[in-house]
C-alpha cells in the first residue's frame, strides 16, 4: 500500500510516518529528511537547497522529483509512505506518473488537519526542545521561516486536497490530541 500523508509543516507527518514504519514495514519518503541530507553535503547544490529551506520556501520541483524518483527504484515490499511530497501540482502529477511507471498506484492520501496556531507553537517548542537536550535546531524551526512556510502550504500545497479528493481518494484525520489518537484515526482509515 502507497500512501501520502498531507498536511502543513507541524501537523506531525513525520511523527505518523515513524510509526507507520515500525507497525506496518512501510518505507518513509521524507523529502524534507533528504534535502537536509543533502544540505550536510555541502556541495554547491546542498548550499543553494540550505539557504530556500532555511527561507521557509520549496525547493525546485525538478530536484525532488528526481530525489524521489531515485528512491522508487529501490521498491518496498511494505508500501511507501510519502512525507512532505508532493506539494505541488506539478509533484503530484509527477508522483502518479512513476508511480504508473511501476505499476502501482496510490491507495490513499491522509490529510492531517492542525490549526495554524498550534502549528505555529508547535514548531516554536521543537526548536526550543532540540536547544535544550543540545541536538540541532532547525534552521527553518523559527516563527518568521514558520509563517513562511505555511504561506506556501496554502498556496502551492493545499490545492493538492481538491486535486485528490477529485480523485476519490482523500481522507481527512484531526491532527490534534495525542499522538495515540491520530495513530489510531490513520490506522482506522488505512484498513477501511
Ligand atoms: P519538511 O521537513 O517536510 O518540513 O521540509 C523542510 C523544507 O524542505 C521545506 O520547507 C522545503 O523548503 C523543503 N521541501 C521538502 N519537501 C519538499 C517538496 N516536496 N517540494 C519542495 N520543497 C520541499
């Protein structure tokens, strides 16, 4: 099974993807884990990518297509699970293509709805946790790059969720509570 998981920066892909690693065997896609991989690199392209995510802005298409298409050559037995991808029209577009390529399809696409508010605290206390235990503070983790990136949520990324509710196949959770009940909305939706 393929699914997407969608929602704005904060809304807890990542957490949910985890999870759905160790229960399912699923294979997270994070583009967002290998641009900031390819960021520590420190090659020219890795600096350039640093500073637009730094800014709270999206990279290129063309650049995560292609991270995204190298990591489907590999398979999963499990499914994928895509976490901040696409967020574009144009990715998703993309997406369904190689997915077709392949001979698969997507099964489902998990919207997590979270206020902006929280949103916006949330990520404010990840950075302020990362400080205090001495692990590395996002450079995008910081309220001004924070509005940003939702402001391109809104613009580029929310027109996904008319894109594939067309398609019959979204799904929308609370993304609110604790982190047992939005697990327990996601499995309710995969296994329905
Ligand atoms: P994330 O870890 O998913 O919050 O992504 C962090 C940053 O990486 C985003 O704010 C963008 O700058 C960049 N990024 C991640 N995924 C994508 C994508 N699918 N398209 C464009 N930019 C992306």
């Amino acid at each position: 099974m393929n699914i997407i998981l969608l929602g704005p920066p904060g809304a807890g892909k990542g957490t949910q993807a985890h999870h759905l690693v160790e229960a399912r065997g699923m294979v997270q896609l994070s583009t967002g884990d290998m641009l900031r991989e390819a960021k520590s690199s420190g090659t020219e392209m890795g600096n350039r990518v640093a500073e637009v995510m730094a800014r709270g802005e999206l990279v290129t298409d063309e650049i995560v297509i292609g991270l995204i298409r190298e990591k489907l050559e590999a398979g999963a037995a499990g499914g994928f699970i895509f976490d901040g991808f696409p967020r574009t029209l144009a990715q998703a577009d993309a997406l369904g293509e190689l997915l077709a390529e392949k001979g698969e399809s997507l099964d489902a696409v998990v919207e997590m709805e979270v206020d902006d508010e929280t949103l916006v605290q949330r990520v404010v206390n990840r950075a302020k946790e990362a400080a205090a235990a001495g692990r590395p503070v996002r450079a995008d983790d910081n309220e001004d790059s924070m509005r940003t990136r939702l402001m391109e949520y809104y613009k580029k990324t929310a027109p996904l969720i008319g894109y594939y509710h067309a398609k019959g196949q979204l799904a929308k959770v609370n993304g609110l509570g604790q982190i047992a009940e939005v697990q327990a909305s996601i499995s309710a939706v995969l296994d329905s």
